[in-house]
C-alpha cells in the first residue's frame, strides 16, 4: 500500500504542510487528500452551473436591439479598443 515520492518538490511541499500543521508526513497527505476529495464532491457539476447561468440571462427582457458586426465594431477602436467610440469625444 506504501508509495515513494520522487519528486522534490512534491516532497517539501508535504514536509512543509506537514510542518504547518504538526503532524507527520502520512497524516499531511491524508489531510490534503482528504480535503480535495471533500472539495470535489461538494463542487456543482459544470452542466448545473452552466444551467444556471442560462436562467439567469433568459430572465433579462429582450432589448429587441441588434448585434451586428457594426455593433460590435463600435465597441472597438483603434485608438483605444477597449473603449467603445461613442464614449471618445471627437478630436
């Protein structure tokens, strides 16, 4: 059941949480798996959030504007593109 960490880095960073913890080098990876699984298995699968969001925008009433390429060219300028140009005064 044993393992062998050949990493180096890996190392120092469980001899370092270890440390910080004050509890030897098995019960630090312990803790740290233990804490992933446990944040694993109490994340919102991707398709429940995704869903959501999808909610979220369909409550937004529908504007009945257009976004067209000059729509999306007017938020954009070479002069300054994260600027959209109405916002620019004329030089």
């Amino acid at each position: 059941m044993a393992f062998h960490v050949r990493d180096p880095e890996t190392d120092a960073l469980v001899r370092r949480l270890a440390a910080q913890e004050g509890v030897g080098l098995t019960e630090a990876v312990k803790r740290a798996v233990a804490a992933k699984l446990h944040a694993h298995e109490r994340e919102e699968p991707i398709r429940e959030r995704v869903r959501k969001i999808q909610a979220e925008i369909a409550r937004y009433p529908a504007t009945g504007l257009k976004a067209d390429k000059a729509f999306f060219d007017d938020l954009s300028d070479e002069r300054c593109s994260s600027t959209p140009r109405r916002w620019l005064r004329s030089s």
